[in-house]
C-alpha cells in the first residue's frame, strides 16, 4: 500500500501529464487514500479532467472536489449565450427527446430541468452541456418517470455489461434489484473501475436509481 505522501506525489505528477490542466493551481491533500482538491481552474471541462484524471490514479479510495472554476475574459458568455449553446448541445443528442430538457443559467450556473424515463439519458443530459464555454457548473434537477419497470433479468443484463467492459472484473461484482433500483456490491482495484461499474448498470433502461457500495480495494 502506498503511504499518503507517496499517492500526493503520484497525484501531482498525473495531474502534469494532464494537458489541460495547471497542476500548479490544484492543492492536494491525502489523508489514508481520501483525496481533497482545492485551487482553480479556467473552464468547467479542466475541473471534470482533474477529478477524473485523480481518480486514474492508483490507491486513491475517493475524491472531495472543491476545485472552483475562475473563467478568463476569454471564455466568459453571458447567460443567454451559455443557454442557448446548451440548448444546441441537448438537442445533438440522441439518448434524450427532443424538448424532454430545458437548460437555465444564472451567473455561469447551469441548471437541467425535465423528465425522462432512464437515469441513463439524465447522466447523458450534464454529459452533453459539460463542455459548453462558459459554464461554470452544473446543477442536475432532472425527474426520472420510468415508462416500464426494468425487466426481471436486469442483474444478467448488468453482468453481461460488466463481462465486457475491459475495465472490470465481473466476478467481483454483485448485483441486486429492488423495484427500479440497482444496488452493487464487490471490490474493485480503483476509483475509475467503480464509477464504470456504476455507468453501466445506470445505462440499463428503467433503471432510476443506483446504489454504490462498491468498496475499493488495492489487490
């Protein structure tokens, strides 16, 4: 097992091999594997790349992001430009109908409102506004109202999921099911493998909910 000092360091050097972000601006702390993010970054997509780019990082057992977004002159918008480039990227997209999401802004805070019918098109949704210029960050109110209720072999839908996803290893996963709730259990070898785990079983329609109790842990 690493010591703290050791997965700061590794953090730190993950974040210098990330091209779009400024490690000199993020302050990390680790305290037994929990990782804390302060410190700044010029975009909203540069605060998703630096959690995620912690996350790739072996040991890390989860991730406190207070990483702010302090946007140049050059990528400010005013919020009706943010809104209607949000409203362009939501209707691009396939997963979700077309009218189902409207987007509001208030000081580069995007908000998502709507109903859909899967967790999997509320998650497509942020996805697809994520990188909009000028946003600051962004605040899922989506409703899910699933049409049908997952079928009775959501769990083999999920496993098969898993079994071919390069990343995981099926065996060490469980899946359990309660109305149109998904519960997974297991252990996985870092942060990345267990919010993969949970992509998956968030894709499966009818699905409004997903309950992580995936605990990593170093093999």
């Amino acid at each position: 097992m690493k010591t703290d000092l050791e997965l700061t360091n590794d953090i730190l050097a993950e974040l210098a091999y990330e091209p779009s972000v400024n490690a000199a601006d993020i302050g990390v702390s680790v305290k037994e594997g929990m990782v804390s993010l302060n410190g700044s970054v010029n975009s909203y997509a540069a605060k998703l790349a630096v959690a995620h780019g912690v996350k790739r990082v072996a040991g890390v057992k989860g991730v406190t992001d207070e990483v702010v977004v302090h946007l140049p002159d050059f990528y400010r918008r005013t919020d009706d430009e943010i809104a209607a480039a949000a409203a362009k990227s939501l209707d691009s997209i396939i997963a979700v109908p077309t009218g189902a999401v409207s987007a509001m802004v208030r000081d580069g805070w995007l908000t998502l409102e709507g109903i859909v019918e899967g967790l999997y098109q509320k998650n497509a949704a942020e996805e697809a506004v994520q990188n909009v210029p000028g946003v600051k960050g962004i605040i899922n109110l989506i409703i899910i109202r699933p049409t049908q209720l997952i079928s009775s072999d959501v769990n083999a839908v999920i496993k098969a999921a898993f079994e071919r996803n390069a990343q995981l290893d099926a065996r060490k996963i469980q899946v359990e099911t309660s109305g149109d709730k998904v519960v997974l259990r297991g252990t996985v070898g870092n942060c990345l493998e267990r919010e993969e785990a949970e992509r998956a079983a968030r894709s499966v329609s009818g699905v409004s909910e997903v309950e992580n109790n995936i605990i990593i842990h170093m093999w």
